[in-house]
C-alpha cells in the first residue's frame, strides 16, 4: 500500500485540539451541510478522528485503520490524496472557528461587514456602521488599545471611502482631524501597552529589559482625552518601573478594584499578572512585606476569577500562589483552593500540578517524606516546575538529614548543580539564585566542621547580600545554628 504519513501531519490534530468537547459535536454536525460541504470520505476521515479528542495520541492513530475507514479495501492509496483530504478537513475547521467568531457581535464583525458594503458601493450601509463603531467604543468607560485601533481604522476607511462625501470640503476636513487624532491615540496608547508588558516580563525573563521612552509615552498618554482610567492604570505601572514607588501601585491597585467591572477578561488577567509580577520583583529584591501583598492579590484575584482564561485558573498562577500561601503558613486558603482545584484547573494539567502543590503544601506541615512520595509521582514539564521541585527535594532531604537517617544532601547539591549547567534555556539571574542556594545548604550541611558562631555570622551576612531563592527557609536553618 503506496501511502506516506500525511494524517500526522501535526496541523490536523492542532486545528482540532482548539475545540471544546461540545464544539467537536456541532462541527460534526455541521459537516456536510450547504455551508460546510464535503463528500463523504472527509466526512469519514473526521468520523475516524473524533474519538482521540482531545489528546490524538499518536501511538492509538493507525493510519491503515484509518484508509480503510476512509477509503474502504482499496489496494493503493496515494499519500497526496490522503494529504487532499486532511487538508480539506483543516480548511473546514478553520471555517467553522470563523463563523463562531462571526456569531459574536464586535468591532472587528462590523468593520468587516462595513468593507463589504463599500466594495458594493452601499455608502449609506457603510457609514452607518462606521459611526456605530465610533459610537460603540466612545461609551465605554475604560476603552483598551485594540478599541482605539478600531477607531483609528473606522475613521481612516471613512476617509479614504469612494464616494463624493469626501468631496464636501466640511464633512473631509472633519473626517481628516478625526482620523489623524484617532491614529495619534492608538499610537500612544499602543506605544504604553508595549512599554507596560515589557516592564511586567522583567521578572518573568529573570532580566532587566531595556524599555525606552518610558516618561515620554506617560507624557503623551496624559493628553488622550477623555480621561481613560486603564491609560491612567498603565501610567502608574510606568511610574512605578521607573521609580519603583509603592504609592503608584498601590493606587493603580484602587484604580484597577474600582473600574474592574469596566474592563474586559484578558485585560482583567494582563494587569492582575502585572501587580503581581511587580510586587514579585521587590519581594525577590528583599522586601519581604511585599510577599503578603502578592498573596493578598492572588486571594481577591481568584475570588473574582481576574486570572482565569476560558474559565481556567493557569497552572503557573495557580502553583505560585499556593507556594506563597504555604510559605506565609495560609494553610487553611490552600487546602480550600486546592480542594477546588478539580473545577478551576484545566483537565490536561490538573493532576500533576495538584501534586506538585500537595508536595509544597506537606513540606509546610513538615512532612518531607510525603514531600517525596509526591514528587515522585509527578512531572515537570517546564523549568519553573523544574526548578521548584529541585530546591524542594534538596529541602527535603536537609530536613529529613537531621534526624537519625541520612539522605544524600551533598550529592543531590551537585546532581541539582550540574542541571544548571547543562540547561541553556535558563535565564542566568535564575540559575544565579539557585547557585547561590545550593551553596548555602552546602555550607549548613557541613556546619559541624566549622565554628557555628563564625558561620552563623557570615551566612547572615552574605545571605542579604547576594540575589538567592528561598530565602526565608535559609534563614530559619541559619539561626538554628545555636540549637542543632
């Protein structure tokens, strides 16, 4: 049988994925109808498909069980028709996540159906429809950059529409003023999103990215008009990276609690993250204050679902907050969040990012082997769990190393450094902290060779000055010195 390996062509089982369960029923439904045609071996193909969402492992896809659903006992099959038919699936789905879209009233709809209707010459459709975009987005309280894009778009295609309108010398000049303070805003506001994330993935990149213009664009944004509390709410971000002010956080945090309501989901999540990652950065800096703050937003955050995205809690949010919880011993919030955790966590990540967290949750109650136990049963898929688990074993067995048994806390020191080494896809400032780490549990583990009162001394020294990952627990193990 002549065939090649099209259907895994990773792109069919991607488009697919996108699909919720109950989307992957009404798209089969929908197959074959006068607005999604196709014949009956696409039909048949999709029929094959169905079952293996949403994970379509390929090891359970057979590609001759599925030419012989598909195509029936035919002998030779050619790898291009099979290609023809997975790619004429993907072109339906994709058709299919279009008019879902569609079926939601937004700008975007409009603005699209407005060009129709200029391209066929219906002028009066147009403008119409041009002025209720305008009149749309001038009614919102906290309008967002893509808002101001629709604008400055609607404002420009009205200008440069064929019709003799434009040739009235009032309604032009009109249009044109319009137009040029439309591109002006969505320029600066633009220009303050850009500025704003890139402050905000300081922390996330464990770098200190470069952010031009910072004072300009707050300058610029000052002169939008009207006054646009989500503008005035990225200006204070700025005034705090610039000057790292806790007054301008703090009152962008009133700002954000009393126009919440006003701003969009996504938007909700992009400056929820923000707050935190800055309230982030000055706890990893030592101001240890602001990790009760971190904690205090992560608890309004999930009581008024500002993290979530398509109804889910991210795993990285969700972890660091029950890290944090633990740490500042909220035991009780995180035994009720992780009790949750079956409704506010996607399926695909649910069970191991429970474990991890059970993990941190039974090192706070002091039960390292349980730490273990957990661990093991757990994957890491990217280097933040990576990382955490590391430092947590390590924990573990300095813990356990105190009582009669002895867990290998110097080789895991090296096995746990040499990870660092290897990998480079870490961000240096956080292989940096997990050095330093490893170097002072080093340095307590063999306490017993060195004069306590010396070590306890320099420790204490050195840990506030130096840039270190679990900082708190290093300090507990060091002024226990005196007591081991």
């Amino acid at each position: 049988m002549k065939t090649k390996t099209a259907l895994f062509n990773r792109k069919i089982f991607d488009v697919l994925k996108v699909l919720s369960r109950n989307e992957i029923n009404e798209f089969g439904r929908f197959l074959g109808t006068t607005v999604f045609k196709c014949d009956e071996e696409v039909l048949k193909l999709f029929g094959y498909l169905k079952p293996y969402h949403p994970e379509f492992e390929p090891g359970k896809i057979s590609e001759k069980k599925m030419i012989k659903k598909v195509f029936g006992n035919t002998t030779s099959v050619s790898g291009r028709k099979i290609d023809k038919k997975v790619s004429a699936l993907i072109l339906l789905a994709e058709k299919y996540l279009l008019s879902k879209h569609l079926d939601t009233p937004s700008e975007e709809k409009k603005l699209l159906l407005a060009r129709i209707y200029s391209q066929r010459q219906a002028d009066q459709l147009f403008f119409r429809l041009m002025d209720k975009v305008n009149n749309q987005v001038n009614r919102k309280t906290a309008p967002e950059t893509l808002d101001y894009f629709y604008k400055t778009r609607s404002s420009y295609e009205s200008y440069f529409h064929p019709s003799k309108v434009k040739f009235e010398k009032r309604i032009s000049n009109e249009q044109l003023k319009r137009a040029i303070e439309h591109h002006k805003d969505y320029f600066v506001v633009g220009m303050l999103r850009l500025a704003v994330e890139a402050v905000s993935r300081r922390y996330a990149a464990g770098e200190d990215i470069a952010v031009p213009l910072l004072k300009e664009v707050r300058i610029l944004a000052a002169n939008i008009k009207p006054d646009n509390p989500l503008v005035n709410l990225y200006s204070l971000i700025l005034f705090h990276a610039e000057h790292s002010d806790d007054a301008s956080l703090n009152t962008a945090e009133e700002l954000f609690r009393t126009y919440h309501d006003h701003i969009s989901p996504s938007k909700q999540n992009t400056i929820v993250s923000m707050l935190i990652n800055f309230s982030l950065i000055q706890y990893a800096s030592g101001r240890e204050e602001h990790q009760l703050k971190v904690f205090m937003l992560y608890q309004l955050a999930f009581e008024n679902q500002w993290l979530e995205v398509e109804g889910f809690i991210p795993e990285s949010h969700f972890t660091r907050a029950i890290f944090i919880a633990v740490d500042l011993k909220q035991f009780s919030w995180v035994e009720k969040t992780l009790d949750n955790a079956e409704q506010t966590l996607r399926s695909d990540i649910k069970q191991n990012t429970i474990l991890i967290c059970q993990a941190y949750l039974s090192f706070g109650y002091e039960k390292f082997e349980e730490v273990l136990d957990y661990l093991r049963q757990a994957e890491f898929p990217n280097i933040n769990y990576e990382l955490n688990s590391r430092s947590l074993i390590l924990k573990s067995y300095y813990e356990l190393n105190i009582g009669e048994r002895e867990y290998p806390v110097v080789d895991y020191c090296e096995s746990y450094r040499q990870y660092l080494m290897r990998r480079k896809n870490i961000p240096a400032v956080f292989i940096e902290r997990n050095l330093n780490f490893i170097k002072m549990v080093r340095r307590l583990t063999n306490a017993h060779a060195e004069n306590r009162e010396d070590l306890q001394r320099e420790l204490l020294y050195r840990i506030e000055r130096m840039p270190i990952i679990s900082k708190g627990w290093l300090l507990e193990k060091i002024n226990q010195l005196y007591v081991q």
